[in-house]
C-alpha cells in the first residue's frame, strides 16, 4: 500500500473524482479527512471507506470561509496528529457568458475555487513544515490551460491555481514538501452526466482516445504524486485528459 500510516485530507470529498480519490487514498492504506459542505454526501463517502475496513472522518466545511479551514485543520491534526497529504479538489460551476455573468456568479467561483485553495493550503502548511514533509496536490482543470467558452470564472481559477502551485512549490519545496497540480479533462461525473447527450457527444468528439476519463483513472495520478513515487516531482500540471490539449 503505498500511503500506508499516511493522513489525507480531501476536500470535496462527497461526490466524483474527490470520492473516487477519498476511496482510493484509503485503499493504499492512508488515513483519510473527507471535506465536503454536502454533510449527506461527504459522510456517505466516509461510510463507504469504512466498511471497506478503512478509516475516515468526515468534517463539513466551507472552504471558501477561513475559520473553517483552519478548523478542519486543527481537527485532522487532532484526530490523527498529522497532515501528509492535501488534496485540493473543491470546485463549484457558475457558468455563463461574458456579458450576462453576475458579479455574483464570479465572486462565488473565485472564492471557493480560488480562495478555497488558498484557505485549506495556508491551514496545513505549517503542520508540513514541522514535519518536515508533505504533498499538496492541487485540482486545475485543461481549460485552465487553453480556455472555454462561458467559463469566464471558472477558467480564472483554475488557472490561478495553476500559478499558486508554481509559488507554493518554489517556497515549500526546501522544507520538503512537494505541490503539483493535475489538470482533468472530460472525466464521467454525476455532474457530466446530468448534461444533454448531445453536449456529451460533443465533449468526446474533442478527445483522442474517444471516450470520457473516469473518475478512477484521474484518482490514479493523485495517489501517485502523493506517494514516494513522486518524491521528485515538484511544481509541475499533470494532464489527464485523454489527448484534448494535443
């Protein structure tokens, strides 16, 4: 098990690739912190993992407010009396074109996706320094990388996020702490799959591999960067899409 005696937190935990990651992430043995606003959706998650003899704890949070990170945190470190691992996974959608965006469509966005990332990292860095090791794994998105239509908020923070990774990694890296960021395509959540067939077809024609990610294969790339498989790798966006920015 390769993060066998390590504690994870992951935020988002309740539903798609954070669950997938959350439920992977026990499987290799970690301990693991699923953070979610959804309470029914984040505990479901943490029952999954312990019936399959795992363990987790579920603590709902709102990223986008500060006290509640840093509470998360404190909690983690409570219960398990470590951090080793930080995945950034919270995002919400408020899609809508340039010209009808509400500031509050944009706001909304920024801060969960954004600040959040912000909130949770700043929480658990001081707990890595004093260890002396970590892994910060944050969630971009390839429109991140090349845009998309409708996404004015969305692409901001993920490209933002992108360029937090760049930082975080050149100050953190000396203390032994390692931060990447993964960029996902077209990946089968409950989310895509609520969209109109027609949008999917759309979405697939785009990849060269022809089919949709799965949650699992995105959760892959996550255990590998917080494993010691990745003990050199720092500062880098990882795609996992299919071929879409090829």
């Amino acid at each position: 098990m390769r993060l066998n005696g390590k504690v994870a937190i992951v935020t988002g935990g309740g539903q798609g690739i954070g669950k997938a990651t959350a439920l992977r992430f026990a499987k290799e043995g970690a301990k693991v912190a699923v953070i979610d606003f959804n309470e029914q959706t984040g505990q479901a998650t943490v029952n999954e993992i312990t019936a399959q003899k795992g363990v987790a704890i579920f603590i709902k949070t709102d990223v986008s407010k500060r006290d509640q990170a840093e509470q998360m945190a404190k909690t983690v470190k409570e219960r398990f009396g470590r951090i080793d691992i930080l995945l950034n996974n919270a995002g919400i959608l408020r899609d809508a074109q340039l010209l009808k965006m509400t500031e509050e469509q944009f706001d909304s966005v920024l801060s969960v996706n954004l600040k959040g990332t912000f909130n949770c990292t700043q929480a658990v860095a001081p707990q890595m320094i004093e260890q002396g090791s970590g892994r910060i794994i944050n969630v971009s998105s390839v429109v991140g990388l090349y845009g998309n239509f409708g996404q004015t908020n969305y692409v901001a923070t993920k490209a933002g996020v992108i360029g937090m990774t760049k930082v975080w990694a050149r100050e953190l890296g000396r203390k032994g702490i390692c931060v990447n960021a993964v960029a996902p395509g077209f990946i089968g959540t409950e989310m895509v799959a609520s969209m109109p067939q027609k949008i999917i077809d759309a979405m697939i024609q785009k990849v060269p591999l022809g089919r949709m990610g799965q949650p699992d294969e995105v959760a892959s790339v996550y255990v590998f960067l917080a494993s010691e498989d990745a003990s050199y790798v720092n500062g880098t966006v990882i795609s996992v899409d299919g071929g879409v920015v090829v």
